[in-house]
C-alpha cells in the first residue's frame, strides 16, 4: 500500500493541515491501494502565497527560456525512466486497463517534446518593422509569464492533462499550482516526486489532491492569475463565470459527443477496428471519444452487425489482465451514471444490440458496466446528446453526406470527431466541414504540434505546441 502523508507545496513535502487522509480504492475490487493526504483552503492559501512569492521575486520568471527548456527536458527524462510505474499506478487507480496506460507513455513523451520544441524556436521577443518607412517608432514585442496559474485537471487521464498545463506554464516563466483529483492521488504523488528532482526555484510548483470544493476555493483565488481547465462543460461553466469576475485569463479544454462519420466508401472492417480505439479508448472515460457513429442507410445493418461483433469481442475485467480490454469505471457514482444512461436509451426506443444495464458476470464487487451498442438512434435522443463517458456507443443513419455533416453538427459540443474513408482527400473534404476542435481521419492519432481544443460548449483556448505554450504568456509592447 502506498502513503502519501504530506502535500507537496511549493517544492517541498509539507504537513496538510487535515491529519486524517483519504482512503484509496480499487475500482476493480474495492480493496485500499493508498492513503493520501487532501489538500484544504489553508493549503491552497500556501501553495499561492509560495508561487506568488516565487513570481514576484523572478527567480524562474527571469531564467532565460533555453535555460527552462533544459530544466523541463530532465523532467521529461524522469517521467520517461518511471513509465512502467506511472503505468501501474494510473491503471490501479483508475481502472484504465493496463494497454491503455502503458500506451499512453509514449504520447506523454510526444507531448512534452512538442512543446519543448516550441518553447526552442519560440518568439519570446522581436521588433517590429514599422509599416510606415517613414514613422520614428520601433515596436519591441515581447511574451512574458501570466504569473500564478491555477491548473485543474481531472481524474480519467492524469498525466497527460497535468503535463498538458505545467509544462507550457512552466516553460513560459509561470509559477503553477497544480490541483489534482482524490483519485488520483498516488500517480501525482509520483509526479510530485519527480517535479521534486528537477531543481526548480523555491514556490515555483505545487501539487494538491482536492475536493471540489477546495478546487473553487483556488480557482476563485485573489492571487492567481491563470486558470487552466480540464474537466466537465458544467464545470467550465462555472469557472468561466469565476474568471470573467475577476478578470482571469482562462483557458477550458471541456466535454464533448464526437461523431465518428463513415463514409459510404469506407472499408468497415477496417473503420470498425479503429473505432475499437477512438471510440473506447480507456473504458470509454474519454473526452475525445466517437461515441456518435454515422453511418450511410445503405450500409447501415453492416455497421451495425461489424460493430456488435467488435463490442461483443471486449475482454472485461481486471485492469491488470493484459487481455483486458475493458476496465471499471472510476467509481460508484461514474457506473451508475453510465447504467442509467444505457437504461434511459432503451426508454427512448433505442435497439439495443449487445449490452445492457446489468452488471457482467463475476465482477459484482467491482464498478463495472457491460460495454453497450445501441442502432436506430435518433440524434435528438440524450444518448446521442449528453456525454456518457463509458463504453457506450450509439449507431445514427444517414442518407447522403450533407445529412452526414448536419447531424455531427447538431450538438452542443465540438471537441474531436472523425471520418472514415477509401478517399483521404474526400475524407479531408468532409472534416473540413465539421465543426470541432480536432477530426481524425481514418483513425490517426491526435498530434501533439498543433493546437487541441474544442468548439462551443467543449471548451475556451488551445493547448499543445506553440498555440499552446502561448496562452501562458501576456504581450508587451515597448516603443522607442
């Protein structure tokens, strides 16, 4: 069993301010994994004051750019050397059967790359050509740290969400507090840890497990100066609402119902294997997932029965079980909600294929739900509309590609989505015309270089790359 007994603020190991820590469960069998300190509003109270003081002195603030990137590249060379343990950790706290967390390394590495990349080549300062020849005034442009940012991340995929913001804020100049999900208290226990070995100056980085309640208390904060969240459209409601108050600059990458569009070309065989990984990836508790299948009338009942035999191939079980495909969902509360969605889509007169709301077999002590295809869908239907986040997808019809378009449109949110397609330029074609952050074609994996974020209710910003190590600075201008 693993302990966590301090609070990393502020670059040090630190008594909470609450004795009594939270009790870690496997989500496979309810059985204790950890104990953990939870972070309070005093705690937070520290954890800003420290990063304030770091800000305003500029230790870090002031380090050369290439000299930060150095600093960051040694961590990223610590998170490589700990993949393994990353792995177990996020898999026995989550439920993320253990593919998909060994997988994901690699793309943390990808990740971090792109932005050091960035931060390299990066225009931290210029001066401008003045566009009259004639005019006396020289522009120097510069991009300066925000100051205390303030990072929000959610349970499903921690590392990656927490590498996603502390990095470019880090790189950029910024003094961060990181909040981190209860649930995850132990694989960003290991973060910290790792952040602890990197050398950075005294306030600069914290890392705090917290309740929700705890997490307003920072983002609502008089000394931050930058949100940055991860998590659920209702959530980022509220702290846009907290941000545009108090004039913080905020950035929220949100929730999302991405429409994977079949063509009527497509290989399906083909498109099906693929969606086995963009449309339930780590259990379904993805924010990018395709869950919304759309699919061409006349090859409607292919897809249909090529899915059902994919979903109905879904090993679950024990995260820990190589062949496992499917894990727990993170806690009680995650698979009643999905149960109850799959019960309110046989209320609404959806097919159900394969699945259902029962629990499977044998995996009763555990927070399981039985993987669930649903055809004849309609698009006003809540389960094509609200955002499960389980291994649930729905199949919709269509009859030519401008009803395609339509119905991956007609959503709130705008987050990822896909097209699946013989013809790449076709394929181009369409994604061009769906409004959302990010479109796959023909499965290919998400980059890390260019920007990733989402339409209307999926979210504020962009992070990844250039576009995002960027939100973390302010311009000035000076003239001469």
């Amino acid at each position: 069993m693993i302990t966590y007994d301090r609070l990393f603020i502020g670059g040090s190991w630190t008594e909470p301010s609450e004795t009594e820590p939270l009790v870690i469960r496997s989500p496979h069998d309810g059985t204790v994994i950890g104990r953990a300190a939870q972070a309070r509003p005093v705690d937070v109270d520290r954890a800003v004051a420290a990063a304030r003081a770091s800000f305003e002195q500029g230790v870090w603030r002031e380090t050369p750019p290439l000299e930060r990137v150095a600093v960051l590249r040694r961590f990223n060379a610590l998170r490589e050397a700990a993949a393994e343990r990353i792995a177990e950790l996020i898999s026995a706290e989550n439920g993320s059967a253990a593919w998909f967390a060994r997988a994901g390394q690699p793309g943390l590495t990808r990740q971090a790359n792109a932005y050091l990349k960035a931060a390299e080549e990066f225009d931290w300062e210029r001066t401008l050509i003045p566009s009259d020849p004639a005019s006396p005034v020289r522009s120097v442009v510069r991009r300066e740290a925000v100051g205390v940012v303030a990072a929000v991340i959610p349970w499903n995929s921690p590392f990656s969400s927490a590498t996603s913001k502390i990095l470019p804020a880090l790189l950029a100049g910024n003094s961060v507090v990181l909040k981190v999900s209860p649930e995850n208290s132990l694989s960003m226990g290991l973060l910290a840890e790792l952040l602890e070995q990197v050398g950075l100056p005294e306030g600069v980085i914290s890392v705090l497990p917290a309740d929700r309640e705890t997490s307003e208390y920072l983002v609502s904060h008089p000394e931050v100066d930058k949100i940055a969240f991860t998590g659920s459209t209702r959530a980022g409601r509220r702290i846009a609402s907290i941000a545009g108050e108090q004039l913080k600059r905020v950035s929220l990458e949100l929730g999302g119902k991405s429409a994977a569009v079949i063509l009527p070309d497509a290989d399906v065989r083909a498109a099906v294997q693929g969606l086995k990984f963009s449309s339930l990836l780590n259990n379904g508790e993805s924010c990018i997932a395709q869950t919304r299948i759309l699919a061409p009338r006349s090859r409607y009942e292919e897809v249909v029965a090529a899915l059902k035999e994919l979903v109905e191939s879904l090993k679950v079980g024990d995260p820990s079980d190589p062949d496992t495909f499917i894990g727990p969902m993170i806690r009680p509360d995650q698979q009643e909600r999905v149960r109850h969605y799959i019960a309110l889509g046989i209320e609404e007169g959806a097919r159900l294929v394969t699945g259902g709301p029962q629990v499977p077999e044998g995996l009763e002590r555990g927070n399981y739900v039985t993987p669930t295809l649903f055809a004849d869908v309609d698009n006003s239907m809540a389960i094509a509309q609200e955002e499960i986040f389980g291994p649930v997808l729905v199949v919709i019809a269509y009859d030519d590609e401008d009803e395609a378009v339509r119905i991956a449109n007609d959503s709130e949110y705008g987050l990822s989505g896909g097209v699946w397609s013989s013809d790449e330029g076709h394929a181009l074609a369409i994604a061009r015309r769906i409004r959302t952050g990010t479109v796959t074609v023909n499965g290919a994996a998400v980059g890390f270089d260019g920007p990733f974020g989402g339409f209307k209710a999926s979210g504020i910003g962009r992070e990844y790359g250039a576009v995002g190590l960027g939100s973390y600075t302010e311009y000035k201008t000076i003239t001469l």
